[in-house]
C-alpha cells in the first residue's frame, strides 16, 4: 500500500510538530486503531472469564440440576459475549475500509463524518468492501472531495499583476488600494 501524505490547499505537505509530513491514513485512523483495540482486549478478557467460570462450575460438586442450570446461564452469556464481540469487530472492519476508501479517493479529512452519513448499505464481503459506488458518490458529492476546479474564482495570484512598493500604497486612497489588491498588485 502507497503512503499518503495529507497536503494544503496549494498542494503542500503538511507537517506535523516536529516537522515530519503527516501521513494521511494515520490522521483519524490511529486513533480508532487504538479505541478497537482496547474495545477487542475488554471482549476477549470478558470471553476468557466466562470460560473460566463455565470450567470452574463443571467441575465444582454440588446437586446436577443447581450445575446444569448454572452452566446453561453462563454459556447463553458467553455467547452472548462472543456475538456482540463478532458485531463489534464487523462493523469496525467495515469503518476502517470505508475510511480507508473515502480519504484515498480524496476526501477532506475533516468531512469524514459528513461524507459517512450520506453513505448507506455499505457492507464488507470476503474483506472487500461492497455497496459503495465510489466514483459516483464523489460525483454527487464533490464538494466533500478536494477536486480541482478549472478556471479562478477568486482573486488572483498575490503579485500577479506587478508588485507595488510600500511608497506607492501609502500614497494610495481606500478605493485604489482595494483596486490594486483586486488585480493583485499587492504582495
């Protein structure tokens, strides 16, 4: 997989602290990374200690029905436990890729939760994600994408029109100084 780094508006790298560009998949994914994880270990420990008890109770003495009743009630919970971790783990799976397809096709990282709310019957299949039509959700939604516009809107380029110097600005009244900013005379 190709890193990506995560620019500016003029296609600059951003950097980080201490002046390392940011990677663009690390920018809200590694800390989801770590929330699933801890989610995975608080799961598992929750799993472990069923078993644990379930074996316990299996062995300990007592009247068949008391045991068989108890270890029936700890199994049901187990299970339950089990399916609410597979849920849990599914539909982080399915976040990650989604996440993972939204900012790779160019999504403004900070829309990502926008961009997730317009997005419905996304499903991961055989680790795939499927349901997603990226290039025409990008189309419906290109303001969410940093696409390239053809032509300028704004103002153009400061210094496009010739650099003034600081003597003849200061000569300037309001309505020629905002003239010249227009044309971009002004650095």
């Amino acid at each position: 997989m190709a890193l990506t780094y995560k620019k500016d508006a003029e296609g600059k790298l951003v950097l980080d602290d201490n002046g390392d560009p940011v990677l663009l998949d690390r920018v809200v994914l590694a800390e989801k990374h770590e929330r699933i994880a801890a989610e995975r270990d608080e799961l598992k420990t929750r799993v472990d200690d069923l078993d644990g008890r379930i074996k316990e109770l299996s062995e300990a003495s007592g009247t068949a029905e008391e045991l068989k009743a108890k270890v029936d009630e700890l199994t049901a919970a187990q299970e339950k436990t089990a399916s609410e971790y597979e849920q849990r783990m599914a539909e982080r799976e399915r976040e990650y890729a989604l996440d993972t397809a939204l900012l790779g096709a160019g999504l403004k990282p900070e829309r990502l939760k926008a961009a997730k709310a317009l997005i419905e019957g996304v499903e991961i299949r055989d680790g795939k994600l499927e349901g997603l039509d990226l290039e025409a959700f990008k189309g419906a939604n290109e303001y969410l994408f940093d696409v390239p516009k053809e032509g300028s809107a704004g103002l153009p380029p400061r210094g496009a029109g010739g650099a003034l110097t600081q003597e003849e600005i200061d000569k300037m009244s309001v309505d020629e100084y905002a003239e010249a900013r227009k044309s971009g005379k002004i650095t």
